[in-house]
C-alpha cells in the first residue's frame, strides 16, 4: 500500500499522543525503551511519519 501525501506527513510527539490519546510521558518511555513507531531526531525534536505510525498502529492488533 502506497501513503498517501496526508499519511507521509511529519507529527509531533504531542501530535503522535494526541492521536493514540494516551500521556505524552508514554510516547517519551517508549522512546527511551525502543518500543513503539520509529522516531526519527530532526534537531533536537522527535518526529514520526504518520505511515509509518499507522503501519505500526495495524501491527499491533490483537486477534482471538
């Protein structure tokens, strides 16, 4: 599946816990921790490709 120009844009930390509505401190340990989306440092902010959020958002389903 190829991403669309919406789903290849750069978010925010704060944008990234906003839209898996959890704290931000749980985007920071999973950082620290190498769990969650790949983060990529731009300066000093952390930055995620939203395709790459959602990929990893789809891995993480559970199924019965």
């Amino acid at each position: 599946m190829t991403p669309t120009i919406a789903e290849d844009r750069w978010i925010s930390t704060a944008d990234l816990a906003t839209l898996l509505d959890i704290p931000r401190d749980t985007v920071y340990t999973w950082s620290k921790t190498g769990r969650g989306p790949a983060r990529y440092a731009i300066g000093r902010q952390n930055r995620y490709r939203l395709s790459e959020v959602l990929a990893w958002i789809e891995s993480t389903r559970v199924t019965a």
